[in-house]
C-alpha cells in the first residue's frame, strides 16, 4: 500500500480524476492530512464514505509513536519516537518566556561522525521524510499549547541528522509547515542548521530563501576543524566562505554561526582570531554554545573564565554574540546529546 503523505496536490487531483472523484475531494482530503492532522482516514468526514473506504484500501497512513516523554528541571521536554519500520528518532520542544521551539531532526541516527556529538555514535541509518519531520513538529504544536498554554513560536532543524543531505523532504517539510492549507507558519521563523554542506547551502538560498540558515562551524582552523568534524575534509573552510558569501549575495539574510566551546580545544585567543577572520566576509551573528558532555566523547566545557574572554574578543571586534546556555541537559536534550538514551526502567 502507498503511503497517503507521500502525494502532492496536484497527485490527489489527477488521482481524483482517475477515480471519477470532483477535484475539491483532493483540497479537502489534502487538508485533512496537513491542516487538521488527522490520524485515520475514517475520519475524514466530510469526504463520502465510499471515496474513505477506496482510500482505506489503496493507502496506510503511518503515525510517529511517542515512546517515551522525559521532562527536564528547566522545562524542556524530549521525545522518542518510533517510526513506521522501527528506527527510532528524538525531538526536543524547549519553552522561553512567551516563546517555545522545537528542535526537530532530519535523519534517523547522523552519517558526518562529528568528533564531540552523541548522534555520530549511531551512525546513519536512514532519511526522515517530510512527513516524519512534519509530524515531530504537529506533536511539539500540540504539546507547546497543553503544556505552556501558548502556540509553537519557532522550529529549529538542529536534531539529529544533516538536514542539507535530505535537502528534498527538509524542503517539502518546510513548504508543509509554512503554507496556508498546512500550519502557515512564517518561514522567518525556521531555522536550518548544517554542518557546512556547500551544494546545500547554495540551494537553500535558490529554494528556500525565507528560511534562516545557520552553520555549525566549532573551529575556524581547517586542520582542527577537519578532526572534529569529518566534513571538513570535503569541504574546506575556503569553500565554506564561499558557499555563505553567495548565501548572503543572494538573500541578503544574515548567517548564525554555531560554534561550541570545549575546554582548551577551540577556545583559545588564536581561535578567537580565527573565528573573527572567517566571519568578515558577511554579517552574522555567533551562537556561543556550551558544550554538553555525554559518554561517548571526552570533551568538556570551557571554564568560566576562558568563555568570558573569548566572547570579550569578539564583541570588542563589533560581532554579535550570543552565549546559548543548555536546557534539558538533565534528560540528555541538550544540543549534541541526542542518541536514543533511554531513562533506566
């Protein structure tokens, strides 16, 4: 059986046609999956019970399943949640003041083997589709409202996965969210974080020029940056620059660089230079992340003092500098922590 999420539109019109259906049934059953999230065709009320019964029997209609809910002290809730064929992903909906977000992912398990992040330890096991990356944010909708009392204000692509290596379900995702029979969610309040994939980036300033795009970046260094992050073998930091000038050039968005501090591993005075060097060819604005220590990596977080004057050297130089302080460390949600841990039974 076909799986009913996986047509467009313009597919249920001719799939209408084709079973001498009025065309408005494909708007009204296409509003039913992504508007009103249904979870069964049955239903579907307003379509005729025959039309429900064709598409019973022609398509299934897989639902994520939360398989377990952990809260953290800060508020943050973290959700595993299993997919059709078993392969299990995490997503986090993380509330501040007024505002809440969810940080969603885009791959069961992460193929870059980054040097500091939990994910890498699973390796890769499959693409999410638009759906499956859909239906995490319908969830943390759902949730931000029952637990904050307040609709779902921001998404982030920061879970796990490289969302610019499934660039097609991240791009069919987004037009979900953002259109009108969908969540009409504003595009300016969704952020892309990659780790640095240079044909992506290029794309999303063609395909999807409304969206934020932020760079996991860790180290202005190519050597170092190289053996954190195995990405910058392909791609170096020169076309990296490249690749985020052209971003710039074409959408004039300003580009957040993500760039965790580990204890005298990037977070020296030469790094800081580094850092203000890579960033001069466009505006941006610097995510300072402390970094979250998990089993799987020896790292661990700057000490006070060090951060201090890191970001000293970067506001004197006129950067915009934010310091993200971790929620949901406790439950293992904080960034760079996802890999299906579960809580001890």
């Amino acid at each position: 059986m076909e799986n009913i999420y996986e047509l467009t539109l313009e597919d249920w019109k001719q799939w209408m046609r084709d079973h001498e259906q009025p065309a408005y049934r494909a708007t009204q059953l296409y509003e039913w999956l992504w508007k009103r999230d249904a979870k069964e065709i049955s239903g579907m009320q307003n379509l005729p019970l025959p039309l429900r019964e064709m598409l019973e029997r022609e398509f299934r209609m897989p639902q994520i399943k939360v398989v377990e809910r952990q809260e953290s002290a800060d508020g943050s809730v973290k959700y595993a949640l299993r997919l059709e064929d078993g392969q299990q992903v995490e997503s986090v909906l993380i509330p501040s003041r007024e505002r809440s977000t969810v940080c969603i992912s885009s791959q069961a398990g992460c193929p870059l083997g980054c040097r500091f992040c939990a994910t890498a330890h699973l390796g890769f096991k499959r693409h999410l589709t638009a759906y499956e990356m859909y239906a995490q944010v319908a969830l943390a909708r759902s949730e931000s409202m029952q637990l904050y009392g307040h609709a779902l204000s921001n998404i982030v692509w920061m879970g796990m996965g490289e969302p610019l290596l499934n660039f097609d379900a991240v791009k069919s995702a987004v037009g979900r969210v953002t259109a009108a029979d969908g969540m009409a969610m504003s595009p300016s309040r969704i952020t892309v974080s990659t780790s640095g994939i240079c044909p992506g980036i290029r794309r999303m300033a063609k395909e999807m020029p409304s969206v934020n795009l932020a760079v996991s970046l860790h180290s202005a260094d190519d050597l170092q940056r190289r053996e954190l992050m195995p990405v910058g073998k392909k791609y170096l930091l020169t076309d990296l620059s490249d690749a985020l000038s052209a971003y710039h050039e074409s959408t004039g968005n300003r580009i957040t660089i993500e760039y965790m501090l580990m204890d005298k591993v990037n977070d020296t005075m030469r790094h800081a230079e580094l850092l203000l060097k890579f960033c001069r060819r466009f505006p941006v604005k610097v995510n300072i992340i402390e970094y979250n220590p998990h089993p799987y990596a020896p790292y661990r977080p700057s000490a006070a003092g060090r951060e201090a004057a890191f970001v000293r050297m970067l506001e004197d130089k006129n950067l915009i500098v934010n310091i993200r302080r971790s929620k949901g460390r406790d439950i293992a949600a904080a960034c760079g922590q996802l890999v299906n841990l579960r809580r001890p039974q």
